[in-house]
C-alpha cells in the first residue's frame, strides 16, 4: 500500500475514535463519584464545597457546570475539545473563572469518566453518568 494511503486510513481511524469518545462525552451529564488530591480520597470534602456538581459536555463544544454552594446554583461556563488523538480534554472556562485546563483522559465508557491533571496538587476526578 501506498504511504499516502496508509496516512489516510490512519488519520480516518483516530478520526473515528475521536468521534466515539465525543458521542460517548456528550451523551450524559456527568456527577463526582469520588475526588482524589495528590491520592488522597477528598470525595466528601468536595460534595460539602460543591454540592450538586454537575458537568454535561456539548456536542457543539460548549460545557456547562453546576454546583449549589450555600444552596444558590453556580454555572461555570466554557469550551471543551479533545487532544493528543482523545488522550487529553481541554477545557476553556469563560468568565468568572477563566482559564484553560488540559486533563489526561484515562477512562470514558458511556457512564465512567476517569480524569487527571498536576498543578499545584495532583487532582483525580471518577465521574459517572447521571
């Protein structure tokens, strides 16, 4: 086969893989099963700060995220994509708390979302489906 072939059907392959984990991504919303900090289970303190965390993923690369801290709804807003062919998940929060995020995506079935990333403190996020 030609290599100008075989680069098509590669790029056509991660192409569909990325497609997969998208419609997999953006079929649920998605709640905090447990919440690790540098291996340490905070899960419990995370559900006091964040009551009703919610997170749905878009398919048109919008998320949206909720809490109810004191019992008043908090929505977070911004963009998500995947890189490095599915293996991180961007995210771009808007206003109030802008910044960007990149993840390691360890684990995405249709109802498990595995997540890590290190800043100052290693955070693990297991989240299922709602």
């Amino acid at each position: 086969m030609k290599p100008i072939i075989k680069l098509f059907f590669i790029a056509l392959f991660i192409t569909g893989l990325t497609s997969c984990a998208k419609k997999k991504l953006t079929n649920n919303s998605w709640i905090v099963a447990e919440y690790k900090e540098d291996g340490e289970n905070r899960t419990g303190e995370f559900h006091l700060l964040l009551p009703n965390y919610t997170i749905e993923f878009k398919g048109d690369g919008d998320f949206v995220a909720t809490a109810q801290p004191l019992g008043i709804t908090v929505t977070q807003t911004g963009s998500w994509s995947f890189e490095d062919s599915g293996k991180k998940l961007k995210l771009v929060y808007q206003a109030p708390d802008e910044g960007t995020h990149i993840w390691d995506c360890h684990k995405l079935t249709s109802d498990e979302l595995q997540v890590s990333r290190q800043a100052d403190k290693k955070e693990e996020f297991f989240f299922v489906a709602k």
